[in-house]
C-alpha cells in the first residue's frame, strides 16, 4: 500500500512539474555569485533578528552558486539591490500600499519600504 501511494505521489508531483531531485523532492535553484550575495545580503533588511535568520536560511536552502538566473527578479532603487519576492512584514506592506497610492511605481516602494523603513 505504501508503494501505492508513493508512487501516486511521485506521478502528481511530475503531472504539476515539480522536481523529484534525489532526497526530499527538491532542488536547489541556480543563480550566479552576484545574485546570491544579493539575496543573502538582503536578509539584513527583514525587520526582525528572527525575520533575518530565516531569511538567511531561506537563501541558502533555496539557491546554490552556478550559472546566472535570467529571470530572477532583480532591482535596485536609492542604492538598495534585492532579487526575487521579498517577504513583507505588515507594516512594510502598508508602506507600500501608502507609496504607491501616492504614485510611486510598485517595485520601487517595495524595495524601499522594505529596506529603509
């Protein structure tokens, strides 16, 4: 029964895309040098010491140094480069709202409600 299961598992997990890497199903996503740093280095914007270990964790757990993403997100306003989806506490959230109802684009208050409030 268990086998059953398993591979039924295995057969949703392809049908949706998923990666069935070696170990627990997941695999790490390749970035370059640069974009790495970037990301680790954008952990000591999180609001919250608890907030900037997770983030750490995150990144290393999420991406390994190879080739550059094309595709990652990345941006940089008033000095601050981040990539990918930053991870917004409530306040910085509203930050963002309050920035772009006053017309700021919506990368752009993200970025700096994220690093500088």
């Amino acid at each position: 029964m268990k086998k059953i299961a398993a591979v039924a598992v295995l057969v949703v997990v392809a049908a949706m895309g998923g990666t069935t890497a070696a170990g627990d199903g997941f695999e790490q996503h390749e970035v370059s040098q640069e974009q790495y740093q970037t990301l680790l280095g954008q952990c000591r914007y999180a609001d919250t010491a608890q907030a900037r270990t997770q983030c750490r964790r995150h990144v290393k757990a999420t991406y390994r140094i190879g080739r550059t993403d094309t595709t990652l997100d990345c941006r940089t306003f008033t000095g601050v480069t981040v990539c990918g989806t930053l991870k917004l506490s409530k306040a910085e959230r509203q930050c963002t709202k309050d920035s772009t109802d006053q017309g700021l684009s919506y990368r752009r208050a993200e970025v700096e409600c994220y690093a500088l409030s």
